[in-house]
C-alpha cells in the first residue's frame, strides 16, 4: 500500500468536511488523522507487477473513503480516535477491482502513537503503529519500530 497511497495523497482531491478544530471532529481530537477524514479519489496510478516477460504495467483508479466513527476506549485505560477507511483499486482497463482493503487508523494522543490495521480478502492482516510528531506545523511520520 506505501507508494501507491502515498502516490494518492499527492494527487487526490479532498471531499472532507466537518472539521470544528485543528485536530477536532465532533469534539474528538484525531490528531494528525483528521486532515485524511473524506472521499479520496485518484486515475494516475501504476501498478507494476513482474512477469516473466517483463513488467506488466496497469493504470489504475482507486479511492479511499475515511470515516471518523469516534473515541475507543480499550480496557479503561487507553482512548483512541479511530477511522474507519476502505480503499477500492480498479484497472483503468476493464474496471476491474484488483485490490480491496478495509480497516482502522487509530490516534493515541496520551503517547502520541498512530496505528493503522488493515485487512485484505486474500487472507493478509496487518497491525502497524509508529509515533506521530509535527514538523513545520504538518505531520510527520516516524516510521522506526516501535520495538526493537
């Protein structure tokens, strides 16, 4: 998922609303989540894939739909701002979906950690986390391990 949603968030169009504060929705602080809550679309997309004869190359269009659905509380103890997201990519081709993925960005303002889980139906589960800092104002990512 890296390069193309990175490859999305650089050409999308934002579709958002709602947003009552910096990091607010609905009185939730979501941190550096929130600038990502709307309907994501993007049609200049590559997916390379290898082939014995080559690299097969096919243009795609995707979107991505985040939703913000609240505070979680886990055990009493940690409250997360979570969203929901799905992504939806299909070929420029046929219209064909070749990738479908589904799941949760979580932001945990107490440690400053995002988590990110997602879900593919050709049985693959990811759980990811990392801490979140600013820099000249925007997020930025820390993607080392959290543990080593």
């Amino acid at each position: 998922m890296g390069q193309q949603v990175q490859r999305l968030f650089v050409e999308a169009k934002l579709l958002a609303g709602g947003m009552d504060g910096k990091h607010l929705i609905d009185g939730i602080d979501y941190g550096p989540l929130a600038c990502l809550v709307g309907a994501w679309t993007g049609d200049k997309g590559v997916d390379i894939a290898p082939d014995p004869a080559g690299a097969e190359e096919n243009p795609y269009y995707e979107t991505l739909l985040f939703e913000a659905i609240g505070d979680v509380t886990n055990a009493n103890a940690q409250h997360l701002a979570a969203l929901r997201y799905h992504q939806v990519v299909s070929r420029k081709s046929d219209r064909k979906v070749f990738h479908n993925e589904t799941g949760y960005w979580m932001w945990d303002a107490a440690t400053g950690i995002v988590m990110h889980s997602l879900t593919i139906p050709r049985g693959v589960c990811v759980l990811a986390g990392g801490r979140a800092a600013t820099e000249a104002g925007a997020p930025t990512p820390d993607v080392r391990p959290l543990v080593a």
